[in-house]
C-alpha cells in the first residue's frame, strides 16, 4: 500500500513525455559538460605589456571563460600576483594554466612558480620550452625534469604539462619524436598540453596523437595552420587545414581534455578583433 501511494504522483506523467525528455537528455548532457573555451594572452601580447588589465578584461568581454598567462607572469611579485586573481574573480573568469620556460621547473624556482600559480588560481604549470635538447638522451632529461616537478606540484594540487612546438614532432633521425619519448618516459598526470597547429605544420596526425594519448591531452592550443604562401599560422582559427570536428571529437571522447584555449600568432587584423574572430569561428564550429 505504501509502494503504490509513493507511485501515484507519477502515473499522470505520459509515455509521451517520458519520451521526449529521453531523447534531450543526451543533448542536454553533452552541452553541459562540453569543456571552457579561454585564450592564450600571448595571442594579444602588445596589448598586455600596454596595459595587462584592460587587455584582460577585454578579452572577457569577448565571452572567453579562461586565460593562460605566459612566460612574463614568473617576474611578477606576489602582490601583482594578488591583484591580477582578484581582477579575474570579479570578471567571472580564471586562470587554466600558465606558459613557463624550463628554468621554472629547476630547484631554485619550482616554488616561486608554484606559489603564483596558486595565488593566480592556475591549474596547471606548463613547460613550453625546453632548451636547447640534444638527441634521445636529451629528452629523456627533459622528461625526469618534468616528473620532479609533477611530484613537487603534488602537493600544492597542481599539474605539470608540456607543449608541444613543430621540434617536438620532428623525427630525430631514428623514428622516434621528442614528444614520443616525452609521453613515454612521464607519468600520467603530466599533461601533453596539444598545440594544433604546430602538430599539423609538422605534418602528424593531431586526431591519432590524441587516440595515441588518452586521458593525456588535459588542454589543447586551437591554433590553425595553412600551407597557403603567406598564411601559415597568421590564418585565422578555423580557416586553416586542421581537421577541428575530428579533434574535438578524439579530445572529449579519448583525450581527457579539460579546457581549450585560442592561440593566434598573429592575423591581417588586430589582436583584439582576431580574437573576437577566432572565437566566434569557433562557436559556429560547435553549434
């Protein structure tokens, strides 16, 4: 008697309706759980050496959900540090990750590195350049310098990443990459952080590197490339080659992806509006 008095507020519901909210919830599902698009502020570095704050706010106003600072944020002190998380806390958007030099992650400054992360909200410490590396060998090095560092992050619940430019998908003369080796010789909280378009001028696969990597790629650069003369990397996002449908696919089926983030080195048209552009291409492709 209890079961069917617990039941009775349902039986008004129709098979109808069943249906139909059935058929949305994938729908529904899917849009709620499609990953932050925010930008690389690289994309408009003259702005921000002008004026660090307008720049971002600017680009918070574009709709972009999330910044990553780059290699200049490690000179900042820890008020500045302070100043910029606020800024970001009242514009409703955060930090992802930042863009480091290599030096970041050596002893003597792991700790500054992890104590602006932390103060800016960041996720996740990037390595974005190693240095000059010689051979297999060398890589090797620069994958342990990764690991100490992922370990000494640990604790701070941080993550290490790498990025990845057109050197480390270029064969070293035995046919192993330097990203092949870095994947294979980090543990598995260290992010391959994919920059598209480098991947793509290099000529791999961006969508099989990310089958190659699941659950690795936390965040991708949605950087464009074409072979056009005079394009390269200065098209836009969405007007180049790079199989983009195919990538977000592989990136939120496999990938593990958490975050993506514009990257422009450059365009026909200002920083600021090519930002705009690259971000509104970007909501046409996932519509």
């Amino acid at each position: 008697m209890l079961l069917s008095k617990l039941m009775a507020p349902l039986r008004p519901f129709s098979r109808r309706n069943f249906l139909a909210l059935a058929a949305a919830a994938p729908a529904a599902f899917a849009a709620k759980k499609r990953p932050p698009v925010g930008i690389e502020l690289y994309s408009v570095r003259d702005q921000m050496k002008e004026d660090l704050f307008n720049a971002v706010r600017t680009v918070a106003k574009m709709g972009y959900q999330g910044v990553e600072f780059y290699s200049p944020y490690f000179d900042w002190t820890p008020q500045y540090a302070k100043d910029v998380r606020k800024l970001l806390d009242d514009l409703g958007i955060q930090c992802y990750s930042t863009h480091n030099s290599s030096k970041s992650f050596d002893p003597e400054n792991i700790a500054k590195a992890i104590d602006l992360n932390l103060a800016i909200g960041s996720k996740f410490i990037v390595m974005a350049s190693a240095g000059r590396v010689t051979g297999a060998d060398g890589w090797k090095t620069v994958a342990e310098k990764l690991n100490q560092g992922a370990e000494k992050m640990k604790s701070a619940g941080l993550r290490a990443g790498f990025h990845n430019h057109q050197t480390e998908f270029k064969d070293l003369g035995d046919g192993v990459r330097p990203m092949e080796i870095l994947a294979k010789n980090t543990g598995k909280s260290v992010a391959l952080q994919l920059d598209v378009g480098t991947c793509v001028e290099a000529g791999v696969d961006p969508v099989e590197w990310i089958r190659k990597n699941p659950r690795r790629i936390a965040s991708m650069h949605l950087k464009d490339w074409s072979p056009e003369p005079g394009k390269g990397y200065r098209v836009v996002f969405g007007e180049g080659v790079s199989p983009w449908k195919k990538i977000f696919e592989a990136a939120e089926k496999v990938g593990g992806i958490e975050y993506y983030l514009i990257e422009q080195e450059g365009s026909a048209y200002h920083p600021f509006e090519t930002a705009e552009k690259c971000l509104a291409n970007y909501k046409k492709l996932r519509a």
